[in-house]
C-alpha cells in the first residue's frame, strides 16, 4: 500500500489524556438525509473499530469523526494553530509557513452548500503552500456520464494527496475513508461535514475558541473593547513575549492548553440540536473534559439525539435537558447558539416550531456573566441578534478565523510538518 506519508506520529506527547483512548465507544446515527440517495448508514460497530480504522499509530490518519481525537490530540492542535498563527503574522514566517507543504496538492469536493467551510480550508491550505482544485457540483464531474461517486474519488485520489470533502449523506466521508485504506494509494480524507451527523473540524475550531477564551488570562483570545453601555468589562490578555521576526509580537502557546480549563465550567448549546452536526462533533471533544457541566437548550422536537447522550453519560459528564434558554442564561460560561437546520426538513415542519424561544438579544445581556463566552457556527439567522457583535462576550467572529488557524494545523499534523513547524517556533519565536 501506497500511503503518502501523513500519520501524526511525530508529534511530542505532552501530557497524559484523562481518558484512556481505547476506552471510548459511540453509537453511529442512522437517520439519512432525504436528499440521499445512497444508503451510507455508518456501520453500526463500536466507535474503537471504526476510530482504529481512521487512525494510524493512534493518531488521526484521516479526520472523520469527532471520538477520534483524545485529550492530548486537541491540545496539541490548539498549541499549534497559536504557534502558526503567531509565525503567519510576518513575512519571513508566512513564506516559511508556505514552503511546509508546496509538494503536495488537495481536492476540495464540496458538494453540498458551504461558503466559510470552503473558504477557511482554501485559506488554511494557502498558509501551508498546499495547492489546491475543487469540486462543487457534481453536475461538472463525470458522474453525470453515470460514474460512480467511488470511481470519481478514486480518480482524485490518483492526482491528489488529500481529499477534503462535505457530503449530504451520513457516513460518506467514513465510507471513503475506509475505500482508500483498502486501495492502491491510500490518502487521507478530512470530513468538512457530513450531513447531519459531524463536522470534526469545527468541533476543534470552536474547542479552539473555547480555550483561548477561558484560558485567556495566560494569554489567550483578546475581547473587542466594550460599547458604551455593553455588559461586562473586557478583559486584557497579557502577550508577553518580544524578539520575534519584525517585533510581532508572538503568543506563549505554553501551558494553558494543558490544564483542564473546562472544569467547573457550564456551556450551553442553543437551537436545532437534532439536526446540527456541529455540537454533536463538539460533545464529543467536550467529553474528554471531567467537571465539564453541558445544557442542551432546543424545543422538544429537537433534542439532541439519544446516541450523543449516551455518549456523555457514559464519560461521566453532568447534563441537563431544557427548553427554556432565558432560565439559567446568568448561570452560563458559554452559550453556543445554533440556527434551524431547516434544510432537512421532510415537510416543512419547521414552521410550527417556536423558534423565537431558543435565541438570545441584546436585551438579555444585562443577565450574562462578563465572562461568557457567545459562539455560533454561522451562518446565523434571527436567534443571535447582531447588535449583540459589540459586546465582548461575542466570539463568533474570532471563531471564524480560529478556525483558519486550526485547519492549517490539522492538515499541517496530518503531514507530519507539525515538528518543522515547532521547530521553526522555538527558533525564532521564544527566547
Ligand atoms: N452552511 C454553512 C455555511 O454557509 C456551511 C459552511 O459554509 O460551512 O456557513
Ligand atoms: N456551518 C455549520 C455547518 O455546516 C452550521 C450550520 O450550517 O448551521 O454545519
């Protein structure tokens, strides 16, 4: 087999996971989208078969579902997109940067919506010099000849190094996953959302966000100054270090990663969480976090399912279901708010879902903690009120480009130049 270097193997282990790797087990979910027309119900083993079938020495080969990354995989890439991000903020660095991966190029197949997504992989790919070709609609693809989806990705994967993929269907992007490991040359594959199910990849970007936020007294997110009148004062992050390249100013990306900063900690998910892939993936992550409490706010029709709850139970991790988000909004340390994933809709039953109850506006501020921290995957509609952008709790836009930030770090591990990179950061970036 002929496999293209990638493996995440030579990243420093740099702290004990809390929980043992092999110790973790989900169900898949098995709904389809109605817009499917292949069955590709994941396979129903337990999540170590299927996490093993993704990983190589126990490290993410291809990044396919949110059980694949423990405790030290995440902070490893969160340590890593502050040092990229803190290397692409000058000249030398964003040329070094893009020398890591020139020789090798990705296929972007998008074929399902995506505008950010995209966007924030074609920017993550420029930062590490990846030339990049992408498809978006299947209708400019031998498939309308009466290809095969298997065959057309195949092809790519005979041109390509990577594959990046959003797919409607469920489980595709396992499916493809496993169909390269058994082929010729096998690559890897990043799921950038596959149906209803995950999105991996914004799980550890918004992970990301969440932990630059909370660890922000060691050094982390910096808030937008407060409006006049906003609620909750700013707080200011101390960046400490000097005698980089062209005086940027570099953050420590040291220990903050490394403690649990969620413990103790209540984050609430707001909205469609029966349909939005993005917190079931972020559950996930947050499981690997012990103390960490977690509501699921969402009108009835739209509870989270069942798979994800046993899931957090079974990591031992306080939740609660509710309804009501304006009941326990002072008590929360971040609120992730969702849209209505109406789009999966059978018969517009959306519509007779009060919806309004599940947003939050700038009326209520006056009951968030100064601390909280507002997230949403956007794109956003009515339940997250813009006026709210002004106020320093909202981290929705520094979360857009978190995830820039991330997903060069990921693509970056999956081809072993995270070690270069590290490298090149204690070189040039500390003293
Ligand atoms: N529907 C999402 C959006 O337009 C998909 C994405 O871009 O990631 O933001
Ligand atoms: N952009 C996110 C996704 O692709 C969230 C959303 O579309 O609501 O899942």
């Amino acid at each position: 087999m002929d496999s293209v270097g990638p493996g995440w193997g030579s990243s420093v282990r740099v702290g004990p996971a809390d929980v043992p790797f092999s110790s973790f087990a989900a169900k898949g979910e098995t709904t389809m989208s109605p817009t499917d027309t292949v069955l590709m119900t994941p396979p129903t083993t337990d999540s170590a078969h299927r996490v093993a079938a993704l990983n190589r020495n126990d490290k993410p080969f291809h990044v396919v579902l949110a059980q694949q990354f423990d405790r030290n995989t995440i902070e490893q890439l969160c340590q890593l997109a502050d040092m990229i991000r803190s290397i692409g903020g000058s000249r030398q660095g964003t040329q070094f940067l893009r020398t890591m991966l020139s020789h090798r190029r990705a296929m972007l197949y998008f074929i399902q919506p995506s505008t950010r997504t995209f966007l924030s992989f074609t920017a993550s790919c420029q930062i590490v010099g990846m030339p990049y070709n992408e498809v978006r609609d299947r209708s400019t693809s031998s498939e309308v000849k009466g290809e095969s989806e298997d065959d057309t990705i195949r092809t790519f994967s005979q041109y390509f190094d990577l594959i990046i993929m959003r797919h409607p269907a469920e489980g595709f992007a396992e499916h493809v996953a496993n169909m390269l490991n058994e082929s010729t040359r096998a690559i890897p594959v990043i799921n950038a959302g596959s149906g209803k199910d995950q999105h991996p990849t914004q799980a550890l970007l918004d992970i990301y966000t969440l932990m630059r936020s909370f660890g922000e007294e060691s050094g982390g997110e910096s808030r937008a100054p407060a409006e006049p009148g906003a609620v909750g004062e700013p707080r200011t992050s101390v960046r400490a270090i000097s005698g980089s390249p062209n005086g940027t100013r570099a953050i420590q990306p040291g220990a903050r990663f490394h403690r649990n900063l969620f413990a103790g900690k209540t984050i609430a998910f707001v909205g469609d969480l029966k349909r939005g892939r993005t917190v079931r993936s972020l559950t996930y992550l947050l499981c690997r976090y012990p103390g960490v409490r977690l509501v699921f706010v969402s009108p009835p029709e739209l509870r989270i399912g069942e798979d994800i709850l046993d899931y957090v139970s079974r990591h031992g991790i306080e939740f609660e279901i509710s309804d009501d988000v304006r009941s326990q909004l002072g008590e929360f340390d971040a609120v992730y708010m969702t849209r209505m994933q109406d789009e999966w809709d059978l018969n517009g039953e959306s519509k007779s879902i009060a919806y309004d109850r599940y947003a939050i506006n700038y009326e209520m501020a006056r009951e968030f903690k100064p601390n909280l921290v507002i997230m949403h995957p956007l794109p956003r509609r009515h339940e997250l009120d813009p006026r709210l952008d002004a106020l320093p709790q909202a981290r929705y836009w520094q979360q857009v480009r978190n995830g820039m930030w991330m997903r060069a770090a990921i693509i970056a591990s999956l081809f072993n130049v995270d070690t270069a990179i590290r490298d090149h950061y204690y070189a040039y970036y500390t003293y």
